[in-house]
C-alpha cells in the first residue's frame, strides 16, 4: 500500500543510529515524517535525533533489543500510548559474523537469527496488528540484503538470515494482501557501513590482512548508506515489493535467474580474492 504523502506520518527505523537506518530515518525526515528511532547505542542515536529535529521533525529515540520479544512488546506498548501506530515499520537493525560454517559458534548463530531474523519477527508481530486496525495505507519494511538473493561464503549465519527475511517479506505480503499494509523488502549490494568494520564478530582463522582488504573493499566500491534510505522512501511512496539498491544487488538477482552456477563460481573467486580460507 503506497503512502504517498508521508508529511507527518510516524516511522519507525530500527537500527536508527548509523548506517542504513540512520540514513533512512534522515531521509524521511526530509520528506516530512516523525521518527521512532530505536537503537541500543543510545550515543549515536541521539545524534540520529538532533539531526531530524534540526529539520523541524519530531523524533523520539528508544533504546531496544529487537532479539527479546519481551522488550519489543514493551516498545510496542510504550509508543501505542505515546503516538499511536506507526505508518511504517522499517526493519533494518542488523548483525554479522564473519568465518567458514564450522568456525561459526552457536553463539554466533543464536545471536545473529536473533537480530536478524527474529527481529524482524518480533517487531512484525508487536506492531502489525495496529497498523492493520488502524484502517489506512501503513507500510511494513524488511531489510534483508544481496546475500538473501545469493549466499556469500564465510557468512552462513548472516546469509541465512537474510534469505530468512526474504522469504519471510513474501509470504507477509501475501497474507496481508487484503489489508491496507504493504510490504517492502530490501536487498542492498554492498554499502559501506560500520557493520563491516566490527571485529570482534569473527573467526580465528580470518587473519586481520582479509579484515583490513574487506573494509577497503567496501569503501572503495561500497554505495553510501543514503542511497540505500532514499530507495527506501521512493519504494514506501510507490508501494514497491522488492528494491534492489547498491553495487550488486541487481546483477546478482539476474545471474541467480539466468545461471546459479556461474554466480556461486564468482562468488568463491570474489571470496578467494578478498583472502578467505575455508
């Protein structure tokens, strides 16, 4: 369901403090909505806040962890009492691991299908239900990623994760088809953002000469994050299903069609070349 007005319309951005969600919740901002910025780095997100409220928007910050149902509830609960129910729900907060599949801890699965994933989940779960009540056009958006069209080696947690809300965003859209909400869901290519650059959600066997050729990877062929937000607006304004952004992201969705084989050679070549061992 487009909204094609969105001046004063409530959003509400997870992962609001940087990257993809800080970019997005400024990009509505400057199409004239309010933002439910949720974040667990309270630092960065009240900078995401001053900067919106500078435009002369509203923006409330709430500190979150999307992976406890509980607290997403009380979230849920929080801004039904103080706004009402958002007119878009954009689920963008995100982690990775990086490592073969047999050096990835359980840990490091549990941790990731919980943001990742379960999330999106949660948050659907909590705030669908309003939006449906509420009557009108709302918006509903996933952020999956390129690795949801096509696995990327040395990321089987967060690959897995992202195909899960791929497939996820389309069975939504499916069964909310006879409601006034629509469903996005995002697959951005590479995008240079801090989610590269966390070193501690890695392997042992992944030496620092792969990390350090990886962040220069994405920032050298990396799209900034604000090109990933601004799509975001323009899909929610058009009511688009699927937005495929960044470098990537549409070559792989084409080669996944045309020739699966040929895309998993180039992705073990374009592996290899960046120094993973598996």
């Amino acid at each position: 369901m487009a909204l094609h007005d969105l001046k004063g319309k409530w959003v509400l951005v997870t992962g609001a403090a940087s990257g993809i969600g800080h970019e997005t919740a400024l990009a509505f901002a400057r199409e004239g909505a309010n933002v439910l910025g949720i974040d667990l780095d309270a630092q960065r997100l009240a900078e995401t806040t001053r900067l919106i409220e500078a435009m002369g928007r509203r923006c409330l910050p709430f500190g979150c962890d999307v992976s406890d149902a509980a607290a997403v509830d009380a979230l849920a609960a929080k801004i039904a009492a103080e706004v009402g129910s958002p007119h878009v729900v954009v689920n963008n907060a995100g982690i990775g691991f990086l490592g073969p599949f047999l050096e990835t801890p359980l840990s490091a699965w549990n941790q990731v299908m919980g943001v990742n994933l379960m999330g999106v989940v949660h948050m659907s779960r909590a705030f669908l239900p309003g939006m449906i009540a509420a009557g009108d056009a709302r918006h509903l958006v996933n952020v999956s990623s390129a690795a949801g069209i096509h696995p990327v080696p040395n990321l089987s947690a967060y690959s897995a994760s992202k195909h899960a809300v791929l497939g996820l965003s389309d069975t939504l859209a499916m069964e909310l088809r006879d409601t006034k909400v629509g469903v996005t869901v995002v697959c951005p290519g590479i995008i240079n953002t801090p989610i590269v650059s966390n070193r501690r959600a890695i392997a042992p066997s992944v030496p620092a000469s792969t990390l350090d050729k990886l962040e220069r990877n994405y920032k050298t062929k990396g799209a900034h994050p604000s090109l990933v937000g601004t799509r975001i607006v323009r899909a929610v304004q058009r009511g688009e299903h699927l937005v495929l952004v960044g470098p990537s992201s549409t070559l792989v969705f084409n080669m996944r069609r045309l020739s699966p084989r040929l895309l998993r050679k180039a992705s073990v070549s374009g592996a290899r070349d960046l120094g993973y061992v598996w």
